[in-house]
C-alpha cells in the first residue's frame, strides 16, 4: 500500500493549490463578500444557536443529520463565518490525496494527478456554490470508503484501524444523510459475500467486531448527547419522521426524468459514462478483481443515482456522491489511455488527443463555472445590505421572523434570533401532508409570539398567505426594496 508519506512533493503543492481554487467558489471563503443563503445559511444559523446553548430540533425547526450540526457548529467555533471554509478545504483536500491514491493504484503518479484534478473540479463547480453542503462534508468520508474496498480488493484483508475507519464513516454518514450509505451498503455486501465465499470466518468476525464498535458507537453516543439535552424526540420527528414524508412525496416521473436529465447531462457525469463505455470495450483483458471492482462500482453508482433521482429534486449538490465512483471508473478508461502512451509515435499523438479533449471539453467548462461562482460571490448583493442596515438603524432587542425559504442569513447578519421555532419557510419543499403540519405550527407560533418585525421575501409572496394568518393586519409595510419586504408590529 503506497502512504501518504510516499506521494511526491509536486503532487501536495498540486492539490493545495487545486483545492484553494475549488473553495474559492463557495460562499463561506475568505473572498466572498455575499451573506450565507438558501441552505448554507440555515445550517449556520442552527449551529449559532448551538454555540449559544441551544440545540438542533428542540430550538431550530432543520431535518439534516445530527452529526452535520456538530460539524457546523465547530466551524462556527473556529469562525462564525470562514470555519466552515476552513473544514471544507481539509475535507476537500483529504479527498483528493485518497483519490489520488486510489488511481495510482493503477496508474502513474502524473495520470492520477490528472484524473483527480479532472473529477474533483467537476464535481465541485456544481456542487459547493451554496457553500457548505451534507454532499460536501460527506464525500471525504465516501472517498475513504471506497478506496479502502480497493485496497481489500487488492490484498483480500484489511487491518483493524481501516475497518474501524470504515465502521465510523458509515456512522457518520448515517448520522448525516441515510442515503449516503448506499455506496457503502453495495461495497461492504460484496466484502461480505467474498469473505463467506471464502470461508473465512476468522476475518469475518473481525470485520463484523471491528465495524461494529464505532458505527454503534457513534450513534449511541449521538442518542445520549440528544436525550440528556432534551432533543430526541424532536430528532427523530424531524430527521427521520418528516424526511420520509418529505421523501415520499410523489412528485411524478416527469421530476424524476429531469432530475436525471440534470445529473446526467453534467460534463464530468457524461466522462464517467464515456469511460463505462471504454471498460466494457477492453473487458476480456481485465483481471478477475478488476472485473469484480468495477461491477461493484457500477453497481454502486447505479444505486446512488437512484436514491438521487427518485425524489424528483434536481439539487446539482446531490452529483457531490458520484465523485468515488468516477475515480475508479475514469482510473480503469485511463489505463488504457495510458498504454497509447507507451506505443509508438502514433498511439502517443492519439493519447494526447484524448488529454486534450478531455481538458477542454471537462476540466475547462468546469473551471469556467467555477470562476463564474468566485466572481458571483465577491460582488455585494445591494438589496440584502438594505436590509441589514435597517436592522442596524433600529436599536433595541427584539425578535424577527423571516417568511421566506432561502433568507436565513437575516438572523446571522443581524444578531437577532428568529421568534419562532421555524427560522424559514420551506416554500418550495413542503408539500401536501407534510406542509399541513408544519404550515399549522409555525402560523400558531407566529400568531401567539408577534415578533416584532416579520422578513418577507418579494418573490416568496408568503406573507399574504396562512402562515400569518389573522394578524397580518397588525403589521405594517415600514421597508421595500427590489428583494425584500419589512414589516413592523403597529400595536392595534
């Protein structure tokens, strides 16, 4: 097994200019002059009340995983605003070094370099404008994971600490987002079915020990840290309760086909299968664990893609999961790619032929995207400035509510908390029977606290509508501009 001591020195210096550039694109780095939004913001927002002494459900109405709000919350710690940019860019940069340690399993040190360089900006240029996301916390955890099959795949065993690593991460990704176990749940069968086949009961108790310890033990410790904070009960009725409602809302098979059409029409997602396309082409020459790697893979990717798609959501984050797939899959298409390399004049050109469409037609479409990103957030958004100074210019301490989906970072600019439970809306998420339930209690809380200034968002129009119910009439519009609308208790 090649360590990471071994890696060369061009390659360390490569990816932590690759990985600086990538974050430089989210909303959290150092360069952004733009307010955490739409989801990042709320995150922010549960781990600011969590560095206060709150916690996540039983304070803040938000449905993503426990162990996610801890992670936020030690950003928040390190910084309220760049700590998360600071563990993305570790997550981000461990990533690749196992990436890239993965494909130079099978190629040389140059060619993975390029194949990591290639599939992680196209991952990223979609998947981390919103700033910190569950897909890009997780994808470290989801990269050690497979490299880890590699390398059992390679020498049929693996020691204590590598299934003790695999068991946390599959707590951690459990504890984050149940569907990012997929990956794992393919991989970790097809070690066990290996093992059985081979009638090594010694490993498999091993592997069944070893595994069971952290990934139990994170969650029990998860469990108590929720029960003795009063938080359990409101956990499982928002992480696991109201995701399946949410997730079996059934938005139709049109949604479905466009959330496929949006996944896979991404240029790093039409590369993979591209090269899929090229594995199954030179499959006969394949070893035995080559071939069982790759179905595998294929495998796993076919049912991450499923668990993505099925729910009809086309969020571009949820491709983040694809990136351990793609690196095996490209690493084998790129092993024969590499033999044109080692042919005569000819096959050499044509090698390079390929290189060069690949950098054109993946790498530079993505990192165009990504600067689009960069410069997206290094401008100042004027009407959300608007709001926050007129916040700033009326003193006093007072609690606001923010009728809007995506507007959370009105609390985290403003230093005022939210007056209800519910610091956003979920307009566009909530649907039939569950946005029943959680439409009734956010109007009911609204109603009986009366913030003193309620957030409205012009293009959400949720003001107007139930949520504020009967006492829309004692507000008063006091603020507008071209994003936003305020409005002031009157005290009739």
């Amino acid at each position: 097994m090649k360590k990471i001591k071994d890696i060369n020195w061009w390659v360390w210096i490569g990816f932590i200019c690759l990985v600086f550039f990538l974050t430089m694109q989210s909303v959290n780095s150092p360069i952004s002059r733009n307010y955490a939004f739409s989801d990042y913001s709320v995150y922010q927002y549960v781990a600011s009340i969590m560095c206060e002494g709150g916690m996540p459900y039983r304070d803040t109405f938000d449905h993503k995983g426990p162990v996610f709000y801890l992670i936020n919350a030690l950003g928040y710690v390190i910084h309220p605003k760049y700590g998360m940019w600071m563990i993305d860019f570790l997550l981000m940069f461990g990533t690749a070094v196992y990436a890239y340690k993965l494909s130079h399993k099978v190629l040389n040190a140059k060619m993975s370099f390029f194949i990591t360089v290639v599939a992680l900006s196209g991952i990223s240029a979609w998947g981390y404008w919103i700033g910190d996301t569950p897909e890009s916390v997780i994808l470290f955890f989801l990269m050690l994971i497979m490299y880890l099959f590699v390398e059992y795949i390679d020498c049929q065993s693996l020691t204590s600490k590598q299934l003790l690593a695999v068991g946390f991460s599959c707590a951690i990704a459990f504890l984050m987002k149940p569907t990012f176990l997929a990956m794992a749940a393919v991989l970790i069968l097809e070690i066990l079915y290996e093992v059985i086949k081979r009638k090594n009961y010694i490993f498999l108790k091993k592997c069944l020990i070893l595994f069971s310890v952290p990934f139990f033990g994170l969650i029990v410790g998860t469990v108590a840290w929720l029960t003795i904070n009063g938080a359990l009960t409101e956990c499982i009725d928002q992480y696991l309760i109201f995701n399946a409602k949410y997730s079996s809302v059934k938005r139709g098979i049109a949604d479905s086909l466009n959330a496929l059409y949006v996944f896979v029409e991404k240029p790093t997602t039409l590369f993979g299968l591209f090269c899929i396309w090229i594995n199954f082409m030179r499959w006969n020459e394949y070893t035995d664990k080559d071939r069982r790697l790759l179905l595998s893979t294929y495998l796993a990717w076919a049912l991450v893609f499923y668990v993505s798609v099925m729910p009809g959501r086309a969020y571009q984050q949820y491709t983040v999961v694809f990136y351990p797939m793609l690196v095996v899959i490209v690493t084998f298409a790129f092993k024969d790619i590499e033999r044109l390399f080692q042919g005569d004049r000819y096959k050499r050109v044509v090698g390079m032929m390929v290189l060069i469409l690949v950098t054109f037609n993946i790498f530079l479409p993505n990192a165009r995207e990504t600067v689009a990103n960069i410069r997206n957030y290094t401008a100042e958004t004027g009407a959300k400035v608007q709001v926050v100074n007129y916040f700033n210019d009326s003193p006093g301490e007072y609690e606001i509510s923010v009728v809007s989906p995506d507007d959370t970072w009105v609390y985290l600019q403003t230093g005022h908390h939210s007056a209800t439970k519910y610091a956003y809306t979920q307009a566009d998420l909530i649907y039939e029977n569950v946005k029943t339930d959680f439409i009734k209690e956010y109007s009911r809380q609204i109603n009986e606290k009366r913030p003193r200034f309620i957030v409205e968002s012009c293009r959400s129009n949720l003001y107007t509508n139930k949520i504020v119910g009967s006492i829309a009439n004692k507000y008063d519009e006091v603020f507008r501009n071209d994003g936003y609308a305020i409005y002031e208790l009157n005290g009739n």
